[in-house]
C-alpha cells in the first residue's frame, strides 16, 4: 500500500520553476514528458506500481536518481546501461527540460522521469523493486531549523530501505562538510545498510562508473571536496 501520510505531507523545498524556456525546449518537453513523465494514481489509490511497468519491453534492472538536477549524470548511466530503467525525480521544470534534451538528442529509451517530490515516487514502488539509487549533491539545508528539507532524512532512507533489493547500492555525495557528517551519522545508525569502505581514502574517490554531475563540476571547479559515499542494502533475514 502507498504511504498516504507521506501524499499529504509532501512538498518540495526549493525552486520548481526557473527563467521562461526557450521556445523549442518547451516544445521538446511538451513532447517528451507525455511518452516518459510518470503520473502517479490520485491519492486515494493506494496501489504500489512495479518499475517494470513503466516499461516495455521490461528491463533488466531499476535505477532510481532522486534530484537529478540538470540531469548530465542520470542520461550518462543510461546510455551506459541500456539494459536498466532508470528513474529519475526533479521538481525544478527547467532541469527536467535539460534532461529531455539527452534524452531527445542521444535517442535515451530507458529513462522515466517524476517531476514531483521523490518521496511520493518512492512509496509508490514495491518493497525491493530498486537495485541501484543516487543522491547527488542534495541541497545541504545548513540552517539546524531547515535540516526538516534535506532529502536525505531518517524517513527516506527508511523509504530507501523499504524499495531497495538486497544487496542494492545507495551512492550519496556531497560537499557540504556538515552535511557528510550528519549522513554518515544517520546511515551508520540504520542497520540496514553498511558503508562500503576499505581504505582511509576511499570516501574521496569516486568509482570509474560515476559520472561527473553539474554541481559536482561547479564545486571541483571552486576547489571544494567531495565526499563519495556508497552503501550496501544488507540482505534481510529470513
Ligand atoms: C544541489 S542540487 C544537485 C543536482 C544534481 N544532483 C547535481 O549533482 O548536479 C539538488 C537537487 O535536488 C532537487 N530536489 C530538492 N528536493 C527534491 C525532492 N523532494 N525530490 C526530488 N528532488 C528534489 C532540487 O530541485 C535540486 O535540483
């Protein structure tokens, strides 16, 4: 069943809505988001949907992208992985309109895209439907009183917990000092989950299969450091 708490609590912090789209790229999104925007069911169905079907032929495996921004890392692992599905959540419109270029521009057929609260996506899977989710460089909310925004909160790892298959790898980065800690403190504490890390310096290295996001580049380019985080969904028990 859907979570329906979630449905009447849900709201984006942050910007949906940018500068006025160039005529052409509203166009290309009117055209797009028909064929590969995900409508969920009204609230009061509080049926889950399979990711497969989303998809037809249905695929391999399901990926899931939560704030994929402009989008340079979700159409990168789809035209690397064409035999996953991958889903992506980003309620900024003109992000989603850079996406829908790859994704017309390089012929993408394995991407869906959720232009709402990743949240609400996220109830709507089956428990351990997802093999494989990225949250890149989610807003740090530094403020104590705005930590309520982050999207890496207890309630969606829990969400994570929940959809992610045994064995699924969860990847987080971020920049944000604070933020790394506050994450790291959260999932070492869920024992659903280990942190996948054998030397000292294996959180500042990414592996060859991470591509570079937007903000990742904007913060290399402004001498930040990153911190690569993946963890591993540990098999339930019986
Ligand atoms: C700092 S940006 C990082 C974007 C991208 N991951 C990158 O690395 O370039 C964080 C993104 O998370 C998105 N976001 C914020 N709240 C969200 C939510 N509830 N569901 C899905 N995405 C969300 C924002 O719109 C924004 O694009």
């Amino acid at each position: 069943m859907r979570n329906l708490e979630h449905i009447k609590s849900s709201r984006v912090y942050g910007r949906r809505q940018g500068p006025a789209l160039p005529i052409i790229r509203q166009d290309r999104l009117d055209k797009w988001l028909p064929q590969i925007g995900i409508t969920l069911p009204p609230p009061d169905d509080s049926h889950l949907i399979a990711p497969e079907s989303y998809f037809s032929p249905p695929l391999k495996d399901y990926w899931l992208e939560i704030g994929f921004g402009k989008g340079e890392h979700l159409a990168e692992q789809a035209k690397s992985n064409p035999n996953v599905g991958l889903f992506g959540c980003e309620p900024f419109i003109n992000g989603v309109s850079r996406l829908v270029d790859f994704v017309d521009e390089q012929n993408l057929t394995n991407i869906r895209i959720y232009t709402d609260d990743a949240r609400l996506l996220m109830d709507s899977f089956p428990d351990q439907s997802i093999s494989k989710a990225f949250i890149l460089f989610p807003d740090p909310w530094p403020k104590a009183r705005h930590h309520k925004r982050r999207i890496v909160s207890e309630g969606n790892i829990i969400a994570l917990s929940r959809i992610l298959k045994d064995g699924a790898e969860l990847r987080i980065a971020t920049d944000h000092m604070e933020y790394c800690r506050w994450i790291m403190a959260h999932m070492l504490d869920n024992s659903d989950f280990i942190w996948q890390c054998e030397h000292p310096d294996d959180w500042r290295k990414k592996p060859d299969d991470w591509p570079t996001s937007r903000y990742e580049m904007k913060s290399l380019e402004q001498g930040r450091i990153s911190s690569y985080m993946r963890f591993t969904r540990c098999p339930r028990r019986p």
